[in-house]
C-alpha cells in the first residue's frame, strides 16, 4: 500500500509561511506589434500593489 499524502506542509519559519500568503504571481498577456502573436510575462507582485502593477 502506498503512503497517504501529506495535505499540509509544516514550516520551521510561521512568519515566512504568513507573508508568503501576501505575494501574487501576476501573468500579462503582451502582443507583438511586429507579428500579433502573444507572449506572457509572469512576475511575483505584493497582493496590495496589483492594481498598479497592470496599470503599467
């Protein structure tokens, strides 16, 4: 038999663990002038700044 799954991962570090919770991975669709093909650019935002991150 195999060994059930583990559902939580246990940190040594709460605090860490608390502000990763903060942080966003943001992922931009950006077309091409050139040849109108698309391309994505991922970047890691702070949940509070979003809104002016895809303002750019």
């Amino acid at each position: 038999m195999a060994k059930a799954a583990k559902t939580a991962i246990k940190t040594k570090d709460q605090k860490a663990a608390a502000d990763a919770k903060n942080w966003t991975k943001v992922i931009r669709t950006i077309r091409s002038a050139k040849t109108g093909a698309y391309t994505f650019k991922e970047s890691i935002v702070h949940k509070d700044k979003i809104q002016a991150h895809l303002a750019q």
